[in-house]
C-alpha cells in the first residue's frame, strides 16, 4: 500500500502519512485553520498523552471537528512500539486507499471483552439515552469539557459492544 500524495511534507516530518493526509485534508476545510494549527490538530486528533494532560480542551475540540467532518479516530495497537495509538482515516469520497490494518480487528491485543446478542441489544438500546445523559450532566452543572469526554466515552463505548461480529454469540 502506498502512501497518499495530495499533500506534500515540505517539512520532511516523519509522521504517519495517512495522518498527514488527513490533518492536511482538515485544515483545508472552511474555517478549520482559523482555529488550529497542524502541529496543533495533529497532536489533539491523534489524541496524544501530552496533549490529553495539558489541553483536554482542544483534544475534545479535535474530537468534535473529526466528527463534524467524518474523520475517523481509530484505536489501534502498533507492535513496533508496543502500545495503542491512534490513528486518522478520512471517510470523504477522497480519502486515500488505506492499509488492511486500519479495518482489521487486532487479535494482538490480550483480552476482549465477551459481548452477547444481549449485550448489544442492550448497548444499542442506552445508545438512545446518550443525549438525555448529556443534558443531565448539563444541568448538573458540568463542564463543557467534562460533559464532552463523558458522553464521548460512554457513546464509543456502547457503540463498540452494539457493532455486530465483536466477540461471542
């Protein structure tokens, strides 16, 4: 698989190119680089240690901008440096050809939780509370960002046991 060219590195950056095409994609949109710069949205997107420490903020701002202009945060382990990471995949009618490894499941990982035909009709069944649960953190007098990483966890929780084909059954 080839990396995508659209978007040359003139800095020689030695990111992931499949990030770079699509932080690069990003800024590119109407009104994104007014807010981000790509050091910036790159970090924050790929939802790095430093920046979930430092600047919880924008990483949900970068979480938000992704969902609003379908790019995919994706969770996955990279053996070459033994740890989860995360990754970008454009979903835009121009995205790149992306490598196997980005739609495959990760049987690397040590333990998956068993899910059940229940689970899931159970998972997509409080998927319908999601907003309610937002607005009642709301009202509780949470913090925007707060409201934004419990809701976001909990949404990517539940969407995860309610995908068909996870494990068990």
């Amino acid at each position: 698989m080839s990396a995508p060219t659209t978007y040359a590195d003139s800095n020689d950056r030695s990111n992931d190119p499949f990030d770079h095409d699509t932080v690069c994609w990003m800024l590119e949109q109407p009104g994104v680089a007014d807010s981000w710069t790509y050091h910036n949205l790159f970090e924050c997107a790929r939802k790095q240690r430093n920046r979930i420490e430092n600047d919880l903020d924008r990483v949900i701002g970068a979480a938000n901008l992704c969902g609003r202009l379908g790019v995919e945060q994706l969770e996955l382990h990279d053996p070459r440096i033994g740890k989860d990471i995360v990754r970008l995949r454009r979903t835009d009618s121009g995205k790149p050809d992306y490598p196997a490894h980005y739609d495959a499941s990760d049987s690397s990982r040590p333990f998956r939780m068993p899910v059940t035909r229940q689970d899931r009709e159970a998972a997509n069944l409080l998927l319908a509370l999601i907003r309610p649960y937002e607005d009642e953190l709301v009202a509780a007098g949470k913090s925007r960002s707060t409201v934004s990483t419990y809701v976001d966890r909990a949404e990517r929780f539940l969407k995860r046991v309610a995908a068909p084909g996870v494990s068990g059954d």
